[in-house]
C-alpha cells in the first residue's frame, strides 16, 4: 500500500483537475481531506508520509507532469528514496522528483506559518 498509494492519490488529483464542476471538485476534496485526517488521527501512516500525499493531491496537471532536467544517476536514487518516505510519487526524472520534494518543503512551510498564526 505505501508504495501503490502515492499513484494512488496522484490518480485521484489528475481526477479532479480534470472535473468541470467546482461543486464537484469542493466535495472531492472534502472528502480526501477527511481521509488525510483519519489516517493521521488513527497513526496509520507517518505524519511527513501523509504531507506528501497531501501536496500531490494539490498539485495541477503540469505539476505533476513538469520536469526540470533529464539528468540520472546516485543523486537521483537519493531524491526517490526521499520521495517514497514522504508520500511522494518516486517515478519520473530528476527534475519531476526535486520538483515534487520542493513542493512539500512549501507545503510544510506554509502549514507552519498556519499554526503560528
């Protein structure tokens, strides 16, 4: 499940991006919330794993198909190590997973601020 979950949830984003509804899109995302909530109430996935999850499910089309450079290699490998512990899709390029990773460093940041505030 950790590992299909990420796919899992970028599905379910590409999903509602697509919907023409905002009625529609409102209660989709009510709902994910919902389930991001309970999962993080009942501990049955850590909490930097479910913020990961979190940012793809914000993510647009072009995020979730941007990338910045086509360069492999160990760098690489660590960058989808990083992305699996956090609720990251770890598949695509260099640039989709530091993409992905900068992503959840804004999330954080922005839920921080929220909390001080």
């Amino acid at each position: 499940l950790l590992r299909e979950l990420p796919a899992m949830i970028e599905a379910v984003a590409r999903m509602k991006n697509a919907m023409e509804s905002n009625m529609l899109k409102k209660e989709v995302k009510v709902r994910i919330e919902k389930l991001f909530d309970a999962w993080l109430q009942n501990s049955v996935f850590s909490p930097a794993f479910i913020q990961g999850l979190q940012v793809v499910y914000q993510m647009s089309d072009a995020e979730l198909d941007s990338s910045v450079d086509d360069e492999e290699g160990e760098e690489t490998d660590s960058l989808r190590i990083q992305c699996k512990y956090n609720g990251l899709p770890n598949y695509g390029r260099r640039g989709q997973l530091l993409m992905r990773l900068k992503r959840l460093k804004e999330f954080r940041e922005e839920s921080a601020a929220r909390e001080e505030g």
